[in-house]
C-alpha cells in the first residue's frame, strides 16, 4: 500500500471534501481523486459515497479510517524511534499554548529546553484552545495545551493536569487570606471572568446559572495581565486558574483563596493529530512543562482548605 494514497484518504475522510483535503495536503483535487481511485482499486473497495451535497464515507471506508489511523500512527513512530537511536534530537518543533499556561510556565520551560535540544527550531503559538484546535486540525502546530476536548475522532487527547479556579484580589478588596469564600451570598464581590473567547469561560456558565456564582456586578476581560493589574488597583475579584496566577504572587501583594463548595474544575489537555504520533522533540517538551507544572503544583501558596464548611470574608 502506497503511503501517500492513505495519506489522502485520510485527509479526505477527515475534511469531508476532495478539494479541503487538496489544500491541507499541498495537492490538487484531481490528484488527491486519483490517488483515492488507486486505493479503492487496490482495496477492490469502495470508500466515498459521491453525492450532490458532497461525499460520506460507506461502511468499507469508515472501517479502513480506523485501521488507516494506526497504520499511520505506527508507521510514523516506527520513524521516530529509529531516528531517535541517533541520540540527537533535532528538526522542528511547533507548540500551542493557552494564556493560563503560558505566564504559568513558558519562560522556565523554554529555557531547560533551548538548553538540553539546541538542534530543535522552535516556535510557539499563544492562544485559546479553539483557535490552538483549528491550527492543529490545519496542522500548523505539532501538538497544543488545550482545556476544551471536542469531538474530533482526527485528534487525540491526553490529560496534562488539572487545576481549579480561584479568587484572585488585591489590597483595595481586603479579602481576608486564608479563608473560603461563598460567592452566593451578601455581601455579593464585583467579579472579572475570562471573556467568551476564552475555553474557561464556559466551564463558569454552569455555577452562575446555578447561583453559585452570584456577582454584584460582572465584567469579562481577555488579558490575563490586564486582569491581574486591575483587581491590585480596584475592590474587584478575578475567578482564574491558581496556575496562572501563582507566579505572579511573588512579585505582587495579590491575594488567592479559595471558593466554597467543590471545586470549579479546569482540565489541561495535550492534543496532537492522531495519524502523527507527536515526535520525540514534541514530547520532550511536554516532558518538562509536566515537570515544571508538578514543581509548581507541589508549591503552591494558596492557603489550605478550611476545616469548616462555612465560609467567611
């Protein structure tokens, strides 16, 4: 079986067209259409259906996509590991990363990294999971750190770490620290979400429908820089991930507790294309930003949960 025929297959069943699978494959339609005749004629199979809306794939085609899909993903980190047995880890390497995790732990990480693989080309690209997922899908990164899982039978999700959101104040506030605070009831806090463009902010849709979250008032703000700066200057309070602020609570005199309740879950995930296994440079680097956001977890300044189930500010 010819590589480059299942590569086009692939890309076909995955952009549900000839010509998007073209332009993802730097090929022509009519080339992509040969290469996909010259597949069905080996297989003596037919794996399109063509229609006036467009193409389905048939039962024979919707197999041949998941076994098409590990024949890919083994031939390539077959390649991989041979490579690897050179010692030396090179060519290129394109990430995405959110915000949250970027102020968390870019610096630290690129820096062990340009360090131990001065052979790899770098490039990093911030931005919120749904933007990161279209330029995977696109494949114009490698892999990316994502909070939003979609269902996209062509990318596969890992699970990096799990954080939880907190509120993030300032002196003017004067939350007192170390103590739980109830976000349901008087005196009610003016409080700064991440804006609609950001994945976080869907996973506060749900307490604030339910009154767990109940704001005196409410703003969204896309800036993590811009948010931080402005609950230290105003009686306001943030909800964000603790990773993204801890950094920021040895420089600064911002305050972190904790909300009452169960905790509002947030779910890092490292997604990559699922025909690619992601290369050795690739998951080097999530090596260490693994390594660096256990360092970060182990070290948290946020104070311990209350023993009380009742919540005071």
């Amino acid at each position: 079986m010819d590589l480059k025929h299942l590569k086009s297959f692939l890309a076909v069943y995955e952009e549900g067209s000839f010509s998007k699978a073209a332009a993802k494959l730097n090929s022509t339609q009519p080339g992509v259409s040969v290469q996909i005749s010259a597949l069905e004629g080996e297989l003596d199979a037919k794996l399109f259906e063509r229609h006036a809306r467009g193409i389905s794939p048939t039962i024979a085609g919707e197999r041949f996509y998941k076994r098409g899909i590990q024949i890919m993903h083994d031939t390539n980190d077959a390649i991989d590991e041979i490579k690897a047995l050179s010692g030396t880890v090179s060519g290129k390497l394109a990430a995405g990363i959110p915000p949250t995790l970027s102020s968390a732990v870019l610096a630290p990480v690129l820096s062990q990294y340009v360090e131990k693989f001065p052979n790899v080309e770098v490039r990093v690209v911030e931005g919120y999971s749904t933007t990161l997922l279209s330029h995977l899908e696109k494949r114009e990164l490698d892999f990316a750190f994502v909070t939003h899982v979609p269902d996209h039978p062509a990318i596969t999700f890992q699970p990096l770490y799990d954080d939880r959101f907190v509120v993030v104040s300032g002196a003017p506030l004067d939350l007192k620290r170390g103590k739980t605070i109830r976000l349901d009831r008087p005196p009610y806090l003016k409080i700064i979400i991440p804006s609609l463009r950001h994945g976080l902010h869907r996973m506060l849709d749900m307490p604030m429908e339910t009154g767990r979250i109940m704001p005196a008032r409410l703003i969204e703000i896309d800036g993590l820089t811009g948010t931080l700066e402005f609950v230290s200057e105003a009686p306001w309070a943030a909800l964000l991930p603790i990773v993204s602020v801890q950094p920021s609570l040895l420089k600064t005199k911002l305050r972190v507790n904790q909300i009452a309740g169960d905790p509002i879950k947030i779910n890092y995930f490292t997604a990559h294309a699922a025909t690619e296994p992601m290369s050795l440079a690739s998951r080097s680097f999530v090596d260490i930003v693994q390594n660096e956001l256990d360092r970060i977890s182990r070290e948290r300044l946020e104070p311990p949960r209350a023993a009380s189930s009742a919540a005071t500010r």
